[in-house]
C-alpha cells in the first residue's frame, strides 16, 4: 500500500470517530434539576424522569489507566432510585465524574419551586 492508501483509510476511521464521539453519542443526555432527574433521547425516542428524593449517586473508578491518564478523571456513575419501582442505573464513562456528581448533589438536595416543604 501507498502513502494515498493509508491516508484514506486513516481519514474514513478519523470520519467514523468524529461522527460517533459528536453525534450518536449527544443523542441521549441526562438532564438534572431540583428535584428531579430526566434521561432524555433525541428525535423524540422519549424521557424518563426520576425522582431525587432517596435517591442515591455513586461514582465508580475502577481502572487506573482508563480512567485516570486516558480519561482526566473519567468514571461510571450509578444512579440507585427509591420507591416503589426501584432501579439502579449505570451510566459509563462521564468525564470529569467528581466535580459533575458534586453538583448533582448539591442539585438533587434542593426542594423544587412550588413544593411546600413539610
């Protein structure tokens, strides 16, 4: 193979990885508010919101290289839910999982507006 070769090839797995970091993978996003927790799915697929009050947020880093050279302090957060139904979800590799699941906290802690407190 030619210098043309890998050039085309190395510029379609470039094309590829920028189309799947920059667009499939902002199709589905967790939006946070006081009081409530809405996984959201682009091109109308739905939401689910969850409700904050028992719930509980853990962050998980279990491999060094992965998430601490590769990933600046990348890890898994687990979302365990309270209630009737109730779920634990895994969300894997959120950048910058320390400072993210501090403000979640400080978030989900906070009473919505409009609810009067008991």
């Amino acid at each position: 193979m030619n210098l043309g070769a890998y050039f085309w090839f190395s510029s379609l797995l470039l094309v590829s990885w920028l189309f799947s970091v920059f667009v499939v993978d902002r199709m589905s996003y967790w939006q946070v508010e006081p009081g409530q927790i809405t996984h959201n799915n682009f091109l109308g697929a739905g939401s689910q919101s969850y409700n904050t009050q028992g719930m509980m947020l853990e962050k998980h880093r279990a491999d060094l290289f992965q998430n601490w050279l590769l990933g600046l302090g990348s890890g898994t957060l687990i979302i365990r839910t309270s209630g009737a139904t109730r779920q634990q979800i895994e969300v894997p590799n959120v950048l910058f999982i320390g400072w993210k699941v501090a403000a979640m906290q400080r978030l989900i802690a906070q009473e919505p507006e409009g609810v009067a407190s008991s």
